[in-house]
C-alpha cells in the first residue's frame, strides 16, 4: 500500500535533533531550505521558521497547500496572522522551551552591564590594564523593575531574589495573589519606573508595548538606571535610550534585539554604556532542542489529524 507523504519545509536553521519527530515520520518529508532557494513551494503542507524568515502574504500565496506554520520560539510577530487567519492556516509557537534560556541571558547580560565585563574584556585584550576604569555596580540591594510577568519574567525574579534584589513589577494581567506567590512586588509603570534601579522587558511586541519605554518614560526612571531589552526590538524607544545615554540620565543598556536585524543603529550600540548580543537569548542546545521537538512533535499531531495545542 503506498503512503501519501506530506511535505514539511523547515526555512530557518533548527536543532536536527529537535526535528526529529519529523524526520522520524516515514509519512512526512522534510525539506531544508529558505523558500527563496525553491522554484516551486506549492507542495508544502507545513512551514518551520525561527525569527529570520518572513511569514507575510506573499510568501503564503506561493503556499497554496498550507496548512500549518510553527514558529520554533514564542514571538510570532515575523508572521502576518491576519494574513494566515484569511489562507485558512494554523499558527503554532513553542511557548516555553527557550524560557530558562532567555532568563539566564537575561541574567548573564545583567550582570555584565553592571560590571562592565566586555569593556574591561577589550580593554585586556586590547593589552591594557586599567584597573579603574571599569568599577561597577552590586546588585545586591538593588530593585530590579520586571514590565511583563510572564515565564520569562517569573524566572528572572527567582535568580533576582538569589541576588538579594527586591523586585518590582509591572504586568497590567498579573494578580496580586500571584505576585505575592512570587515574592514580587506588584506597581503602576509610574512607580517601577521611580524605584528600578534595573529595568528589564519582558513583553511581546504589540501595539501597547511599542515604544514602552520612550522619550517621557525613560525621563521617569532614577538617574544612572541600567535598562534590559532581551525581548523584542521597538519596546523600547531606541532614538530616545540613546538620548537618555548621551545625556548621563540612563547609566547604561543591555540589548539583545532591535528594531531592525541586523542592527544598523551604530549610534546606538557603538556608546560606550551600551552592551549588546545578535539576539541570542533562546541559542542554547537544550532551548532549540526544545522548540523544535515542541513544534514538531505538535505539526506532525496536526498531519495526523489530530487539533494544534498551541495555536
Ligand atoms: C523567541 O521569540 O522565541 C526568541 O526571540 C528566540 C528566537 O527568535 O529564536
């Protein structure tokens, strides 16, 4: 009896162990590829991205077979869902497998902003010894402001108390009975902005968070903050942190994500207060692994008849 076959196109770079519930499956074939690099696309039934490839319209009107696109990390904000929602196709994420990932870098990133570790890293290797030029900060103490109490958020507060910091947050849908389970102290923006000595984002990027932290905003924060963005590019206002910086208000900023990515914002990253990664949070083995055996073992349920969990 011959089987029918699905095919599944995987157009970003993902863990070939996390794929393997794809791979395994005698019914499904896997092809690797960005869908620039195919004449033809109208054979797939399923599409896997990361962040770099663009889900927009045109790309499902040469899909014309779709049925599902998973996204192997939580943001899906590189996929038009009005577009997919009027082709008839099933949006998937994997909403925690990079969480531990992206909260360690979270904390890997503070903790080098406070201590100036990659200044003081180019200096040394630039062959320079100058001990005085890089004293930093305890977090001991501290108040670290988390915007958006979700998984992320929640097991930044964790490694935060270990720090000895107090934490504030702001999360317009987190309970106070939750944030009391938490150990973390529920406030308006208004209030985390006045008392941080920290600021992370931990929010996706919507149209309420877009430029959350801005020109006004950023003016209400304590002078010599030290502020985060490991989460989505434009949460932050970047023109108005750079102004902040130049200015001696802001101390300094940690950023894994931009506006634009790659970043062209040399302005910005090139100040001396400013430390950045190429939107590395979730590029562990153990947190691709996950994504993509989460939405993989979810696209072949999908193939085999059966509903999305995480749609
Ligand atoms: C996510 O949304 O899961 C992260 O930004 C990581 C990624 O883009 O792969």
């Amino acid at each position: 009896m011959s089987v029918t076959v699905s095919y599944v196109l995987v157009a970003d770079s993902m863990s070939t162990e996390g794929l393997r519930p794809l791979l395994d499956d005698p019914r499904i074939e896997v092809v690797q590829k960005k869908p620039s690099e195919l004449d033809s696309l109208e054979d797939f039934v399923a599409l896997v991205v990361r962040s770099a490839t663009q889900v927009d319209e045109a790309l499902l009107l040469r899909m014309p077979n779709l049925k599902i696109v998973a996204r192997a990390g939580v943001g899906v904000d590189n996929i038009d869902l009005d577009a997919a929602t009027k082709h008839g196709v099933i949006v998937i994420n994997a909403p925690d497998g990079n969480t531990i990932s992206t909260a360690e870098h979270t904390f890997a990133m503070m903790m080098a902003l406070s201590r100036n570790i990659p200044q003081a890293y180019a200096s040394v290797k630039a062959k320079e010894w100058n001990r005085k030029a890089f004293q930093g900060m305890e977090l001991r103490g501290k108040t670290l402001g988390i915007i958006g109490f979700g998984r992320i958020g929640s097991e930044l507060s964790k490694r935060a108390a270990a720090f000895q910091m107090s934490v504030v947050v702001y999360d317009p849908f987190l309970t106070p009975e939750r944030a009391k389970k938490a150990g973390v102290t529920l406030v308006d923006l208004e209030d985390l902005l006045n008392q941080a000595d920290v600021i992370t984002v931990h929010t996706p990027l919507t149209k309420e968070t877009k430029g959350l932290l801005n020109e006004e905003t950023l003016k209400k924060t304590k002078r010599g903050v030290l502020i985060l963005n490991i989460a989505r590019g434009g949460i932050i206002d970047e023109s108005a942190l750079q102004k902040a910086i130049e200015d001696g208000h802001v101390g300094g900023a940690a950023l894994d994500v931009f506006v634009n990515e790659p970043t062209d914002n040399f302005d910005l990253i090139s100040l001396k207060q400013v430390i950045a990664t190429p939107h590395i949070a979730a590029s562990t083995h153990e947190a691709q692994e996950s994504v993509a055996s989460q939405v993989s073992y979810e696209i072949a349920q999908v193939l085999n008849g059966a509903p999305a969990t995480h749609s």
